[in-house]
C-alpha cells in the first residue's frame, strides 16, 4: 500500500461502522435482550458483543476489503501483510450492558503503520457519536470539542478503571493515592467513554493499570485531537497496557502520585 490512506474517507467508514454496530446494541437493550455466554469474577461475554461485532464487520470489509481487523471477540483476520490495521471493541462496558447500566459504547480505530490515526466512539443509548482523525480536530455529532481547563487535581474528577485483572489491588491502589487529592473519583466501566469524555471536558483524568489496546484506541486518538494526552506502558500481555489519559494538565501530578515513569512509556499521544 502506498502512501497513507485518505484518513477523512477512513474516518466516514469508521463512523458507519460505529453506527451499525451501535443499532444493534440499541435494538438488543430496547428488546431486553442480555444472553450472557461466559462468565469471570470480573467480567462477562454476551451475544450482544458477538452480534455488534459482525455489525460492524460487515460494514468494515464492504468498504475496505481485505484489510487487516483487530476484534475483542475474534482476534486477527484479513491482509496480515498490510500497513492499515482496524482496532474494534464492539461492546466496551458489557458488564454495564448486563446490568442494564446505561453506559457503554463501541469503539472504532484506524491504525497506520502501528500507529491509531482514526477514532470513533459511539454511545447508542445517547446517540453521541465523538470522532477524530489524526490532524483534523475532534468532534462530538459534529460539534467541535476540546479539554477542560482544569490545572490542578483538586479541582479535577478523576474515573479510575476496575480492570479483570487483579482489581482489588491495582484499582485499589490508585483510589487510596487519589482520595483526598482530587475533588470526585468515579468508576465508570467504559474506558472508550470515559477517555472520550475527557475529550470534551466532561471528566479531567483516567487510570487503568491493565486495559487492552482495543478499549482506547479511538478514544486517544479523540483525545489528542482535543488538546489532550493518552499515555501507555507495556505490558506482559502484548495486547494489553498501563493507561493514563488525561486533559494534559494534570499530567505531571498524575504521574507522581501514581508512580508512573513517562520515560518508560511504550505509547504517548498527544500533540
């Protein structure tokens, strides 16, 4: 493939993509319909994710045949070879889904060379559609949007994510640094939503000690397009990685009190 790819037509696919993934779960919530397949101590696969994933698939090799799909529920399929790389999460926040707690989204990136270019989030229960690509700006249904102004953490609210892996400890772990020092700590289940809400100044920060590639990689790129920074290290797991986003002003206060070395960093979005 020569040259990068037209990342404004990109960004059109990605938002059809999102959007029929997203009817689908709407259709499936609106029905009352949670079919749970499998079960862990902190986390749930549902058919939901299955029938938003082929949604949204469907939608992906129409439009770009062959290309290279990265899925939550299936892995790798298509050109292996090539330089484009689809990044899917169809369901982020299915343990919300489960509960009937209206918070959850799909996620849709674009990767060139390693490197997400395009981003789309999409909350179907709110129809917002927050997307971005890279040097273009980022948007919520259209609408220009940017960070908040928030430059000190006591001014800040703060979503810490509670991963499947080890939650007690890690999770736990950044509310005891946090508390006392930030002015609300939230939980919220959707990384994708919650980064994209810092996005638009909605929230100031997120943490998360393990979370995969699939669950933030539209949501950086959103957030760097609005003047924001979406920090990763690696993890033992390749697909897997440590996540700070924030609104770049609470960067460095952020990285001292949870001890995080922006050198040792394995990804840095921002502009």
């Amino acid at each position: 493939m020569q040259g990068t790819p037209n990342l404004t037509s990109l960004n059109r696919l990605a938002a059809e993509a999102a959007r029929a993934g997203g009817q689908r779960l709407r259709e499936l919530w609106r029905a009352g319909r949670v079919q749970v397949n499998a079960r862990t101590a902190h986390d749930v696969k549902l058919q939901a994710d299955l029938e938003s994933e082929a949604a949204i698939l469907d939608v992906l090799r129409r439009g770009r045949p062959g290309e290279a799909i990265l899925t939550e529920e299936s892995g790798v399929s298509g050109g292996r070879d090539g330089d484009g790389l689809w990044i899917i999460d169809p369901l982020d926040g299915t343990v919300n889904f489960s509960h009937r707690h209206p918070h959850f989204a799909v996620s849709v990136a674009w990767a060139w060379r390693g490197e997400p270019r395009v981003g789309v989030v999409y909350d179907p229960l709110r129809d917002e559609l927050f997307e971005a690509h890279h040097d273009g700006g980022a948007r919520c249904n259209g609408v220009p949007v940017g960070v908040s102004a928030v430059a000190g953490l006591a001014e800040g609210m703060v979503v810490v994510g509670y991963g499947k892996d080890n939650p007690g400890e890690h999770a736990g772990a950044a509310l005891r640094a946090l508390a006392g020092r930030v002015q609300k700590l939230r939980i919220s289940g959707s990384a994708a939503l919650d980064v994209s809400y810092i996005a638009c100044g909605r929230l100031d920060a997120y943490c998360e000690h393990s979370i995969s590639v699939w669950d933030v990689a539209a949501a950086a790129v959103i957030l760097r397009e609005a003047g924001g920074a979406c920090l990763t290290w690696a993890w033992p797991e390749p697909l897997r990685r440590r996540c700070l986003a924030t609104n770049g002003h609470l960067e460095t206060e952020l990285l001292s009190l949870l001890g995080l070395d922006p050198a040792q960093c394995a990804g840095r979005y921002d502009r």
